[in-house]
C-alpha cells in the first residue's frame, strides 16, 4: 500500500480520470459506483512490479478498496476467486485489454459484489 491515499481527491470521476493525463501511458478506466455503495474517494500514481499503473480508491461503508489498473493487451478475458494475502483480500481480473487488481479488507463475498460492478460499470475496454 501507499504511504498516502490519494493523488487526487474527488468522488467525481470526471476529475480523476484526467488527473491521469501524462502520468501514465494509458487512460484509467474510472466508474461512478456511489449509487451502489461504492464511493470513489480518488487516485494515486503507484507501482506493481516495477511498472506505473493506476490505483483507484472505492469505499464501502468503512472498508477502503484499492483497484490497481494497467494495460494488458492480448490476454484472455479472466477473473480470480478472492484469495487472502497478509490479511486482505485480492481479486485479479482481466477484461477488455487491461488487468485489475482489486485489493481490499472487505469480506470476500462483497469485493466480488464490487468486481463484477466494476466491469459492468464501464471498465470494460476502457482501457486505452
């Protein structure tokens, strides 16, 4: 995890979205999900695996959800049951050219709940 939270501040993915712009070699994909109890809090710059890639920040009710994004053209379509890594749950998903990974300490039942809205949400494609 970061040592700070957010980049950027905003619930409006208007805002986060092109807070990217220049920072990464991809455009995020960023869903509003507040009307099913998913607040977006914001974004930050951060680093997997020695890449630059997205991470968008979600709430649900207390629980904060961490959605790292990246480009990953030319892999299958794909989703990970949650899998507990030092006390949080981890979804990785692939969709539409980009990977996800989807990070929280939300029960694995609701991140799942979370993941499939995300993608239903307009993430899929999105990518670049």
């Amino acid at each position: 995890m970061a040592s700070h939270l957010t980049d950027v501040a905003s619930t409006d993915q208007h805002t986060v979205k092109p807070w990217f712009n220049g920072k990464l070699d991809f455009s995020p994909p960023v869903s509003d999900l507040s009307a099913s109890g998913y607040p977006l809090i914001g974004g930050r710059l951060d680093y997997l695996r020695g890449r630059p890639v997205a991470a968008l920040v979600y709430q649900h009710r207390k629980h904060l959800i961490n959605v790292f994004a990246w480009p990953d053209e030319g892999a299958a379509d794909s989703e990970t049951p949650p899998r507990t890594q030092q006390g949080y749950h981890v979804i990785r998903e692939r969709r539409g050219g980009m990977a996800y990974w989807i990070v929280s300490d939300l029960n694995s039942e609701e991140l799942s709940a979370f993941a499939q809205l995300l993608v239903a949400g307009g993430m899929k494609g999105q990518g670049r």
